[in-house]
C-alpha cells in the first residue's frame, strides 16, 4: 500500500512538472510582438522582435532602431517593413538579439517626446525580456540617422555601439555631438549619391569625432548608391559581427 502511495505521488509530482514546462513553453511568444508605450496619457506603437530560440533564463543583447521619415504614423506596422526588420526577415540567424522598433508619430522627429518614447520602450524590453544593459545597440536609417546621433548624445553611457545611416547631426553642433560620442564605438554608412541627405553631412560627424581622439569610428560609403543606403548596409555580415562584439565597458 505505502509503494503505491508513494508511486501515486511520484506520478503526480511529474505530471505537474510536465504541466508546468508546458505552460512556460506556451507563453514564450516569439516574433514581431506589439507593444505601445503610454506617456502624459498618448499612447504610442512600437514592435519588439523577440528570436525564435528566445528563453529567459539569459540576458540578451537589444537593439533599438529608429525608422526614417516615410514610416511615421500611428498604425504600429510601416516601421518594421523597412531597414532592420527586412534584413531580419531574410536572415533571421544573424539577429540574435531582441530589436525594439518604436514608431515616430506623424510630423515629428527622433527628439523631445518620441526620444523619450523610444527609450521607454528600449527599457520596457529589457525589463520585459531579461535583456543585457551592458550591450544595448542603436541604429537607424534617415530620419532615425539623425535621431541616432542625437539620443545617443544625450545618452553616451547607454549604448555600447551606435549605427547611423545617412543620417547626421542636426544645426551646427557637430563638434559638441562628436565630443560627447568620441567614446562610443560607431560604425556609420551613407550612399555617395544620396540625393536626400547629402554623404557630407556623415563625412562631417566622421571628421569631427576623429578630431575629437575617437579611435572606435567606421565610416563605410557606397559608391552610386543613392538614398536607400540601408539595405546594403544590413545586409553586410561583417556589421552584425562588430556591432555583437561590442560591450559597454569593454
């Protein structure tokens, strides 16, 4: 009686756990997820791609991308389909990391209140998804090329590596953005015929962050490419490599 009892219970202690491994297998939704930030009471989109081999019993790297001006609006969707989120589409393997994907509201830039936005929703992912504070990536294309050298200004601690593409800095400051920046490894790309954003305006934030002493600045320009730098330039293996090699204090 007291070995059926027993076998009864061990039985019952196994079930559970199976029960158990289940129910954290079936929460672990992996993908592009939706999420919205809520700040002075607007509610704003952004997406966090989660990998495929996500668990969170390790912390794992971030990217936070910042989409250009044609992607702004309200619907949660445009700025996944563009820059990052198509490379991770076609080669899923290469992101292994949590990239967060904020969306710019309509008419606005990557500064002030969609600034602030896009950091909630950075911390709310590391917070939501054991990510690593110590390898933190930004990046973003056009419009979020400037916002990348801006937030990352404000914010030269946070991020372990800054990837702008054709983008640049902002009003005539150049100088004072690159000495706040002339210690955060950054890897930079413009097309040589971008009609949009001229490639001097990376060639200048180039210059002055090697005049300020940076010795951790990449700059890489596509001969005839125009404004779509983007495509090429995630699409590079050799990016993902550095920008994953990089840690914040290292």
């Amino acid at each position: 009686m007291r070995q059926l009892t027993l076998g009864l219970l061990l039985i019952g202690m196994i079930g559970a756990a199976m029960r158990t491994t289940q129910a954290q297998t079936q929460t672990v939704v992996t993908g592009f997820i939706n999420k919205t930030v809520t700040l002075d009471g607007m509610t704003y989109p952004y997406v966090v791609y989660v990998p495929r081999d996500y668990t969170p019993s390790q912390q794992w790297p971030v990217i936070l991308f910042l989409h250009g001006a044609g992607e702004r609006g309200g619907d949660g969707l445009k700025q996944t389909q563009v820059g990052i989120g198509t490379a991770i589409r076609m080669s899923p393997e290469r992101f292994p990391a949590l990239v967060v994907m904020p969306q710019c509201a309509p008419g606005q830039f990557w500064s002030g209140k969609m600034a602030e936005f896009a950091l909630k929703a950075l911390d709310q992912t590391v917070a939501e998804y054991n990510g690593d504070p110590d390898r933190l990536y930004l990046t973003g294309l056009s419009l979020g090329g400037f916002g990348s050298f801006l937030i990352a200004s404000q914010h030269p601690d946070k991020f372990a590596a800054v990837v702008p593409i054709c983008g640049g800095v902002r009003g005539a400051d150049v100088k004072g953005v690159a000495e706040k920046l002339k210690d955060v490894p950054m890897w930079i790309f413009h097309g040589e015929a971008d009609p949009v954003v001229p490639p001097a305006r990376s060639r200048e934030i180039v210059e002055a962050l090697k005049a300020a002493g940076s010795t951790k600045v990449r700059y890489t320009e596509y001969p005839g490419v125009g404004h779509n730098s983007w495509d090429k330039a995630y699409a590079e293996k050799e990016l993902t490599d550095w920008l994953f090699a990089q840690k914040r204090g290292k």
